[in-house]
C-alpha cells in the first residue's frame, strides 16, 4: 500500500527559532521523561494528586485567578465570562454539595447536560470531592442514558429539568444505585419529586471546600466510547492522565497561558474532556465554549470575534465547512489563528490543504481513542505536514506496527508494512479497565503492547498513516484495501463532499469496494456524475483498489461525535443486522 505521496509536503509552520512549545521533533523526544512531565503540575499541598486542583486551584494558590478560564457564549447571543477564581469557588460549591448530600468519595456522577456552565462546574467540583465523573452526550435518548448509566452504577445525575423528564423519569426507579438527582436552569412550578434544585443548592453552599486528597491511581473519568465499531465501552481513567493533558496540551496544541483556545468537542466525548476543559485549564489558557451546534458562519464569527488564537476541532466538521466553500470564510477575519488541530476520524489530505485555502494554514491532524486518554500521534507545529498522515508519536509514547497472531505479536519494521498500530503501555492517560469487561479489556494487551485495533503504516521518515479500523478493511483479490485511502481519492473530484467506503462479498475477488458519497452544494447525482466519480478514482488507485460500484446519498450514517459509521453502510447494504445505534446520529432522542 502507498501513501498519499502525491499531496505536497507543508512545510511546517512554526519556523526554525520560534518559541514553539516543542521546537525540534527529535530533542524532544530524546529528552523526554513522563516522570517530569508534570513538573508544573505541584499536587496537591500535603500530598496526592487532583485535577481540579491542577486545573484551577493551583492557579488561584498562584495568583492568576483573575485571569478567564472560561468564556461561555450562549445559543442566544449572550456571554458569561468566569476566571480561574469563579471556577474554583463555583466547584468549590458543587463539590460542597455532593459532600452535604453524603455522596461519599469513589462515588460516579454522571453528568447530562448540553455544553452550559453547570457542566464545568460539576467536572470540577466531582473531582474535588474524590467522585468520579462521567460525562453523557446530552442528544442521547432515554434508552443510552439508562444502559451507560446502569453499567457505570451511576450514584449522582447532574441534569435540568426538561431533560430528567423526557430522558430519566420513566425507569429512574429501576436504578437504585442513583441517590441524588440535580437539576441545573432552575425549576418550574411543578417540579417533579425526588428531586434537587442544583442553583438553589449551589447558592446555599461554602466558597472554601476541603479537597479529596486523592492519589494519581485513583479513578476520576469514565467516558463511554463512540460506539462507532459496535456496543460503547465504559473506558476508566485516573487522576493522573492529567500529566499527559497538560504535557500534550503544549506540545502538540501548543498552548501557552496567553492562549484563547477553542476546542469544539462536546464533554460528553473524551476529546471534549482531556482537551475540552482539563488541558487548557491546566495551562491557564482562556477557553471557549459555545452551546449551539456547529453552523459555519456562526463559527466563523467566533473565531474573528473572540480572536481564537488555537483551534481544535474534527473531520466531520471541517468537511461541512469545505460543503459551503471558502468564499463564506473569506468575509470573516480569522488572523488571530495560529494553529489548527483535527482529531477524530481520519484527515483527507484534500481537507488538510482545504485549510490552506480557506484560512491560510494547514489542519494539523492526531490519533488518539478513547483508551488512550490524550493524544498519542501528532504533526506538531514545528514539524512539516505531509498531508494524510497522522504525524508522529508524541514524545513519551512508544508506537509500532504489529502483527498478531494468537498471543505472538511481531513487530513490523520495513516502512509501509501495514499492521495494527500499537503501543508500548506506560503514558499516564492510559485506560485502566472497561468497566464489567475484563476480558475485553485483558484482549487489548499481548507481548508487552497495547494493541489499538486500527491498521496504519508507518513510512521511512516515522510517519504514521491510517489505513483502517481493522473492522473495516477490505480484502479484495489478495489486497489489503483501506477505506481512508479509498475515501481520500473520492474526495479529490470537485463534486465530492464525503465518502464511506466498503467491502461487500464478491464471487470472484472475495471482497469488491463499494462507495458511498454525498455531494457538495450545487451538483445532484446523474448517471453520468457517477460514472465520472469512479472514473477519476480508478485513474488514481488503479482497478484493483478503486470502487467498483458507488451510491449517491443526502448523508452518510454518523455516530453523534460525527464518525461516519461504515459498519451500517455495511449492514444496510447487505441486509445485516445493524447492531447497537444507541450512538446513530438522527436517532430519536
Ligand atoms: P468504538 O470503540 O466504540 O467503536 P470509537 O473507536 O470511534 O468507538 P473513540 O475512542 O471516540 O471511539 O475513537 C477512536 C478511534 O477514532 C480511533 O481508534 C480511530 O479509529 C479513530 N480516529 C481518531 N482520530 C483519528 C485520526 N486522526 N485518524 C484516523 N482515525 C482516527
Ligand atoms: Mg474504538
């Protein structure tokens, strides 16, 4: 398999002599050390780590607490800006609730709650108090809410009213772990029972709160996954993957506490955690939050009016910006922006350069999952893009690309092998468990590695290129086909929005590629459309690897983080089972 070779390579963009956070690739590596990566971190006073207190009550202790930590702008115009000293004092608050109402440390609160300010104060405060935070993607219906809830034997809810109503009310009885229910946006006349006013709460509460001197093993997170490959898994983690938020945070965000960062992930995914509230934090960077869904002009207006100088964000959204076209970003001043970083799925080389065009500079592509905690594979600024690849692995983390067999995994040295992409274990932010899955979770490991269950090569310069998740590579005639580099090449026609690509069952070649595609702004499928889409694929892979059939569709299927989920494309096309969709986008809620 080859790479995407004829995509120019981006020089990078933090020239030699900037003060980028990590200025050369290779001292940096070399100089590495997980155990000082949390030099500034200070833990709490008297011993243990926390990461709220890394997060705001270590900047406040400094005298930066009247620096803003958080600007919140609302669906409807408005704006509340807090500082570090208001998100301490506010968590302060929440964490002196859950401790009034005897919530005891170890407890989990889950947290359903669209992207408004009670959602951070409630990260903040449940670390405080020792619990351990789950955070739900607030379009779920009642059906996900209970099952992730059930697994996670959730003892706190955080949520408002409206949503407690349509989404909990109904089988709240049926989870008797669940003792105390807040309700955030107040209350209407009619209330139902069993229920707590969090406001009323919040406002009856101390500002100074005894922190849980909890120590770096102990749990703090447990985030589901995307459920983009099947049934969603509760992924653990511990106080201490707050080492690899801040160290990553600089590295390969760059951020400074200068910065005013956007990362436009919702908390209720990992992204929207590590990078959405804990890392920026932790640096004492500003950070934006924005309640409405994506919408381009509004995000545009955003980044010129809150002069956002870091940008993180995913695939799915930068493809719905290259749908509108660059003359609508043109109209909006975007030069605060310095850097631009996507994680999620991967990065056609098409949209790495579509930033060039639309904003002046590169997407800077990394891999991580949810297991992994934090950022594992990066192009770091001060590193040359080659557009398609995922980077390089951040200083700290130890990755290759294997082959397993049984429990014989073997490591895979010549360049654009394509194996499974793995990882020697070790690096703070690392998953400690799936909950009730010990087996699954036991699975993950063999020969001294983590095994990630996505292909990838890496090329002669240690670049990584995705191939595939290893679910949904084809075989087709003796090749191994991945549906990223098949995608990619569909995206270069111009009428071409995004693509998802798989394998159904061929007489002949065993595996045949089929595509899907929906179309840009301004072109409607014919015959001949199609015709000339595939024409122009097999031109660039050559018959063996381009699609021998392709379906025009309005919209690809999509988990809610926006993934396109192939293994429903898959399903639907063969009449198969559809499995768990609790994470289909669309799906009632
Ligand atoms: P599930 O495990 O439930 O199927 P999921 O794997 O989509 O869901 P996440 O942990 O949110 O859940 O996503 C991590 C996965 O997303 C990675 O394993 C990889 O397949 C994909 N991914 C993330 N970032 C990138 C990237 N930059 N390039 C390619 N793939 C990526
Ligand atoms: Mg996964």
């Amino acid at each position: 398999m080859e790479a995407a070779s004829h995509w120019e390579t981006i020089r990078k963009s933090a020239p030699d002599g900037d003060a980028a956070n990590l200025a050369d690739y290779e001292k940096a590596c070399a100089d590495f050390d997980w155990r000082n990566a949390g030099a500034e971190l200070t833990g709490l006073p008297g011993g243990g780590l926390n990461i709220a207190h890394e997060a705001v009550g270590r900047h406040v202790a400094d005298g930066r607490g009247e620096r803003l930590a958080l600007r919140w702008l609302g669906k409807d115009a408005s704006a509340q800006d807090f500082t570090y000293a208001d998100l301490d004092r506010l968590s302060n608050r929440f964490a002196g609730v859950l401790r009034r109402h005897g919530v005891p440390a170890g407890a989990r609160v889950f947290c359903l709650l669209g992207r408004v300010p009670a959602l951070y104060l409630a990260a903040l405060g449940t670390w405080k108090a020792g619990c351990v935070f789950s955070p739900l993607f607030s379009a779920f219906g009642p059906e996900p809410v209970r099952a992730r809830m059930e697994i996670g034997e959730a003892a706190v809810l955080v949520t408002n009213e409206a949503f407690y109503r349509r989404k909990v009310m109904a089988w709240r009885d049926a989870l008797p772990s669940l003792r105390l229910v807040l309700l955030a946006g107040g209350l209407s006349a009619d209330a139902p029972p069993g229920i707590t006013d969090l406001d009323a709460a919040l406002a009856e509460a101390e500002d100074a709160f005894d922190i849980a001197r909890t120590r770096p093993a102990d749990v703090a997170l447990i985030h589901f996954t995307s459920g983009t490959t099947g049934r969603p898994k509760g992924a653990v983690h511990v106080h201490q993957a707050v080492v690899a938020h801040h160290a990553t945070g600089k590295l390969v965000l760059d951020l400074r506490p200068q910065e005013v960062f956007w990362c436009t992930a919702d908390p209720g995914w990992v992204t929207g955690t590590s990078y959405g509230i804990i890392a920026p934090l932790t640096i004492g960077a500003a950070m934006i939050v924005d309640e409405s869904e994506f919408e381009a002009e509004r995000w545009y207006r955003i980044l010129e009016e809150q002069r956002v100088t870091v940008w993180y964000t995913a695939p799915t959204a930068i493809r719905m910006m290259m749908k509108v076209g660059t003359e609508v970003v043109r109209k909006y001043d975007t030069s605060a922006l310095r850097l631009m970083a996507s994680v999620g799925e991967p990065l056609n080389p098409e949209a790495v350069v579509w930033g060039l065009e639309a904003f002046g500079k590169p997407f800077h592509d990394n891999w991580w999952q949810t297991e992994t905690g934090g950022i594992m594979i990066a192009n770091f600024p001060a590193m040359d893009i080659k557009p398609g690849s995922m980077g390089r692995p951040v200083p700290g983390v130890l990755a290759g690309i294997v082959r397993r067999e049984g429990d014989v995994v073997t490591e895979l040295s010549e360049p654009m092998a394509v194996g499974e992409l793995a990882l020697r274990p070790g690096w703070p932010s690392m998953f400690r468990g799936y909950l009730h899955e010990d087996e699954r979770y036991r699975k993950c490991f063999a020969g001294g590695w983590y095994l990630t269950g996505d292909l990838a090569m890496r090329d002669a310069d240690g670049y990584y290129w995705f191939v595939g998740r290893a679910d949904d590579v084809i075989k087709s005639a003796g090749h191994l086909i991945g549906p990223f580099e098949v995608e990619s090449a569909l995206m270069e026609h111009p009428a071409v929005a995004e693509a998802g690509v798989i394998g159904v069952p061929d007489p002949v070649a065993g595996e045949a590629v089929k595509a899907f595609v929906a179309l840009k702004r301004g072109f409607a499928p014919s015959e001949q459309l199609r015709r000339d889409i595939l024409g122009q694929a097999r031109k660039r892979l050559g018959r063996a690897v381009a699609p021998r059939d392709l379906d025009f569709r309005a919209d690809l299927p999509r988990t809610r983080s926006g993934k396109i989920m192939r293994r429903l494309l898959k399903a639907r096309e063969l009449g198969l089972p559809e499995g768990d969709l609790s994470t289909l986008e669309g799906e009632p809620s």
